[in-house]
C-alpha cells in the first residue's frame, strides 16, 4: 500500500468518525467482582455485541474481562466495507472501542455504543478500504491485533464482512497493540506490504513465548497461487515495542520456498529439491528435518501428522530429547490452533460428535479421550487444567466440569441449549462463541491450576 494512498483514506477516516484516543458516546467501564474459580453456570443470552444491537461480528482473542474482534459497526460503513472493523471490549460495561486512522496515518480508538441498525444502515455504503480479521492475543496490560488492509482505487459497495475471500486480493498486514485500559493505540507495526486477504484470516497464528515476552506469528501460503512461496510469515516480535527479533525467512535466502505451513509457534517450510519439510522453531529460530504432512508447535513440544493420504497417524514429539509416540487410533485425528486465543495451553484435537482428545503440555499421551457418538461433546473449552464440555442427552442439554486426567467430573448439570455448542473458549469471565460473549454467573470453588508452558 502506498503511502500517499492509506494517508488518503486515513482524512476520510478522520471526517467520517472524528476519531479520537476515546469519546463519551458510550457507556463507562463499571466495576465487577473479580470472580475467582472456575465458571460452572452461565447466563441465558449474550453480553457482547449486546442483544440490543443487530451487527455482525467475529471474536479473536479472549481474557479474563476483555475480548477482541471484528465488528459491523454503523459509523464506519462509508470508510471501511460493511462497516468491518476491529474493536477491543471491556466486558463489564460492556465498553466497546473501535480501531480507526487520523488524518496523519496514525492508528487510533474511539469508544462506540453498538446500538441497533437502523434500516439506512443495512443498506451497502461506498467505501475505498477493507479490512480483514487476523489472529489475536491479550495478556496482563495490552491486546494485540493482526489486520489485513486493502485499499480499492475506486469505492465499493458490499454487504459482506471486510474483503471478499472469493477475491484473493493482496493486502498490508499490520500489527496493532492497544492497551487494555482506555484501548489506546500505544504502538504498531507492518508485517507484510503484500498478503493474500485469504491467508490473513485462514492461515495466521498469533501466540505469546512462553515468558510472554514476545509475539510467534506464523503464516502459510494459500494452495494454488503462482507465489505461493513468498506470501508467508514466520516472526518473533518484542511485545514491548514491536521490534521483529526473528524472521524465518532469512534462513530461505538462497532457497526456493514451494509451500509453508503454519503450526501454532512454528512454520513447516517445504523448499525446492529438499526431500522431506523443514519445521523452524520461532521461539529460538531452529531448524528441524522431519517428515511430516503437518503439525502444531508449543515451545518444543510438537504433535504432527506423519503418513500419506491412504495411512495418517498422529505423532507426539518432544524435539529437545527427541521422544517421540505414536498415539494409537489416530488415522482421523488432527490437532488444530485454536480460533479464538485464550491462553489455554492444553492441545484440542476435536471433531464434532465423532472425536475429542486433549493433551496438556509436557506430556506425550492425552489427558483426555473419547470417541462415538455417546460420550462425545458437541462443545470443549479448558482453562487451566479444567475442562468445560457440552453435550446433548436427549432433550436435554448438559454441561460437565472436569479435571484433566481425573476419572470423574467435579460437575455435571443441565444448561441453557445457548451454550450447546459452539464454544471456542473460557475465562474467569465467561464462554464465548466466534461471536457471542455469555458472562458466567456461577463459580466452582476451587481456581484450576495454571501451568508454567507458552499459551
């Protein structure tokens, strides 16, 4: 994206929103209890977007009292597509802050009140810019965002969210860091000048070392494309100030780069005339040969996939000493990054109704497993080393509350169907959907028992 171009949109930003660091058109943040255990009992509608409003919107990240995500928000329907934009969220309000531009380029917040669309603004607004959603993280003091920009030459008008994935269209992608008290923008950072929009919010991993000192972004190629090889991401980033430390790509200068995958804290990088992947560790920057089809990385721990199509078996290594287990009955199994970062640790291998496996860090075989249809949930969520399910027995919804690795749960009662399934993660807070936040309402009295591995 040129220059002169973002600074363009940015003064149309600037006129449509008057944006500031905050704004009093919204509600104030109040004080809530800090609840203390883990929720057992939750509320029967949402609290984020307020059921008040009609918008669309998609959560990324999660903790304790604040989330961040996408939002169609009305206001900014003539600057962004659709009105689709990021926004950091203080449940107890709930204070929603909305991410804008200045008319110097810079990146700002203005808090907003979501309120329902009124009939204009369901119609589709003329706007030059798309963004698209990217992975996550929040910690302690600050959220941080993965965005994917695209300025048009001339202005569009769309109904969908952001860019159309249909068209795999370029994009800046730019990292944000917001600080969690009045949602400023203290800090950013242009990861990529040229993204295919589709792997922004496909094929981007975004997680925290495990000292929570620095940022792992990963990235893959999208299939199919003539450069696939140089549309991938695999960083190290200083979360102090957004310094990069390491980019995986400098170890491929003088290689022909055919496909990357994307593995949580890792890139699994294929390069031309090189016979098996190669797996860097974006933790340390190391390299390792193995053969396999696929993976997720937690500091040195890695689950892969290893076998063709006819024969898959799931692997779980520890590549510092080299231990490695084949986990049995596991030709269906695949392990997969979590859409929505909650800094749970745990490894969730889940297939609706068919399967479910979870393994805590450190540990080669799972700490959970079932399969059939008769013991598996429609819905998993862990913190710590609790694990919330959700299944249906008849008509009936039920929510059971286990420790991992116990042989029976420390609860089980009936819930609202609202929470069946969908769930992607918990906090001290409550459970969220892709795009609903439920606030809990009850607490087990013990807390669960954080661990000491990267989230």
């Amino acid at each position: 994206m040129k220059r002169r171009d973002f600074l363009t949109t940015s003064a149309l930003i600037s006129v449509a929103l008057g944006a500031t660091s905050c704004s009093d058109d919204g509600p104030d943040p109040v004080d809530a209890p800090s609840p203390e255990g883990f929720p057992s009992h939750f509320a029967t509608g949402r609290v984020w977007p307020p059921s008040t409003s009609i918008l669309d919107s998609r959560i990324t990240a999660v903790k304790d009292r604040y989330l961040t995500g996408m939002a169609s928000v009305p206001k900014a329907q003539q600057v962004f597509l659709g009105g689709w934009a990021p926004v950091l969220v203080d449940l107890t309000g709930p204070t929603t802050w909305v991410v804008v531009v200045d008319d110097k380029g810079a990146w700002r917040t203005r808090r907003v009140k979501l309120e329902p669309l009124e009939t204009k603004d369901r119609e589709p607004r003329s706007a030059h810019t798309g963004l698209v959603a990217g992975p996550a993280a929040i910690d302690d003091q600050h959220a941080y965002l993965v965005l994917g920009v695209r300025i048009f030459e001339e202005p569009r008008s769309e109904r969908v969210m952001g860019v159309s994935l249909k068209e795999d269209v370029p994009c800046q992608v730019v990292l944000l860091k917001l600080r969690l008290t009045d949602g400023a923008v203290v800090a950013s950072l242009t990861v990529s000048d040229s993204h295919p929009a589709r792997a922004v919010e496909e094929h981007l991993h975004l997680s925290f070392s495990e000292d929570g000192t620095r940022l792992l972004l990963a990235g893959g190629t999208v299939p199919d494309r003539r450069d696939r090889g140089t549309d991938w991401v695999g960083m190290r980033i200083t979360t102090a100030d957004l310094t990069v430390e390491f980019d995986a790509r400098t170890v491929f200068l003088n290689r022909q780069v055919v496909e990357v995958t994307p593995a949580g804290q890792g890139v699994i990088v294929l390069a031309e005339g090189q016979p098996t992947a190669e797996l860097v560790l974006l933790s340390d920057g190391s390299s390792h040969q193995l053969d396999l089809a696929g993976g997720i990385v937690i500091g040195t721990w890695l689950w892969l996939l290893r076998g063709n199509r006819d024969d898959t078996h799931l692997v779980v290594a520890d590549l510092v000493s080299g231990q490695q287990t084949e986990i049995p009955d596991s030709a269906t199994a695949s392990p997969t990054w979590p859409r929505i970062h909650s800094g749970a640790t745990a490894v969730i291998d889940f297939k609706h109704e068919e399967h479910l496996m979870v393994w805590r860090p450190g540990e080669h075989t799972p700490a959970w497993s079932s399969t059939g249809r008769d013991r598996v949930p429609h819905g998993v969520a862990v913190l710590g080393d609790l694990m919330h399910i959700w299944y249906e027995n008849g008509a009936s919804h039920i929510q059971e509350i286990w420790r991992l690795g116990d042989a029976e749960p420390l609860a089980r009662h009936v819930e609202n169907a609202f929470l069946s399934s969908g769930v992607q993660a918990i906090t001290p807070w409550g459970v969220t959907s892709e795009d609903s936040f439920v606030l809990a309402t009850r607490w087990l009295d013990q807390s669960p028992t954080p661990t000491a591995s990267p989230s």
